[in-house]
C-alpha cells in the first residue's frame, strides 16, 4: 500500500497509463485502475473526480506555475515574449516526466472523448494565460489574442519534441516562437 497521498496519487496515474495503453480508455474501470495501483477504489475517488482526471492532473499545477511566472515578468517585456518566459520556465518539469507525457499523449490521441477534454482544459489555460496579461496591463482583446496564439505555438513546440526528442523541449519551443515571430513580422496592413 502507498505510504502518503502523493505516492498513491502517482501509483493511480501510472497504473492508469499501463491500462488504458493495454485496453484503451473506454475499456478500463476506475476499480481497474485502483487494483493495479494496490489502493482501493475509495481512495481513487479521493484523489480524481472520474478516469478522465488521472491524465489532467497537472494542469492547474501547470496553470498556476504559468502564472507565477508571467507576474514576475517585469512589465515592459511584449505579451509574447512573456508568454514564451512562461512556457520555458514549465519546460523542466515536462521534460522531467517524458515518458509519462509521451505514454498521456498516446492514450489521448485514441479516444476523442479525452481529445475533448483536453481541448476544454486548454481552454482553461488559454483564459488563465490572458487573465495574467491583461494584470499585467495588456487589453483585453489583445491578452486573449496573445493567449490563444501562445497556447497553439506551445502545443505545437510539445508535438514537435515528442515527435522528435533529438532537440530538448526548450530548442523547440524557442524555434516555434521564432517562426511566429517571422509569421508575424510579415503580415502588412492593407
């Protein structure tokens, strides 16, 4: 039996993971989840609302180290530099859980009800990242503009270094906010 909260918590995202890439998702039973993990399925409940949050467990921990950063980014630094600040400063916590990223990215990408849910929790994300612009004094339209764009670029620099590990999180990262950046810079009003 795990000794404390944070252990089982893991062994159940764990013992999820092994499950729903052996059965897929809709297969897999929370009491599954539960026996795999040496914890009973009370203690599932105590930790997630459903086997759904077991895989988005981090993201308000992401939401609020996004966060964090963006209010310690001195004021005069542009929404998408700040944005970019943010998402390198998560970048070693993914980086320090690769494989269980990879194995989250695999089991959401074969069921469309968990490519919803992430889709809302982006959702969350992108207003959590413009609520922290606009505190920092950016317009509305323009904070949440700068939301949406950052959060896509984020998710594209995640594909690209799951796709390709040879460059770490951060190269990828970087190298999409210099394509933006370029992709930007070229748009002329007419």
């Amino acid at each position: 039996m795990p000794r404390s909260g944070e252990e089982a918590r893991h062994r159940l995202q764990q013992a999820a993971l092994e499950l729903y890439g052996e059965r897929g998702f809709d297969a897999t039973t929370t009491a599954e989840i539960a026996a795999r993990a040496g914890v009973t399925e009370r203690t599932y409940f105590r930790h997630f609302a459903d086997k759904r949050e077991v895989l988005f467990d981090g993201e308000a921990t992401l939401g609020a180290a996004l966060e964090a950063t963006l209010d310690s980014t001195p004021e005069d630094v542009p929404p998408l530099q700040t944005l970019l600040r943010a998402f390198l400063a998560a970048v070693p916590r993914l980086e320090a859980n690769r494989p269980l990223t990879e194995a989250r990215h695999r089991v959401i990408s074969a069921s469309s009800a968990l490519q919803e849910r992430q889709l809302a929790k982006g959702e969350y994300l992108k207003s959590t990242l413009a609520a922290a612009l606009e505190a920092r004094g950016t317009g509305e339209r323009v904070a949440r503009l700068a939301a949406e764009v950052g959060w896509a670029t984020w998710a594209q620099a995640v594909a690209g270094w799951l796709d390709d590990p040879s460059l770490t999180l951060a190269a990828h990262l970087t190298r999409e906010f210099d394509d933006l950046a370029g992709l930007t810079s070229a748009v002329k009003p007419r």
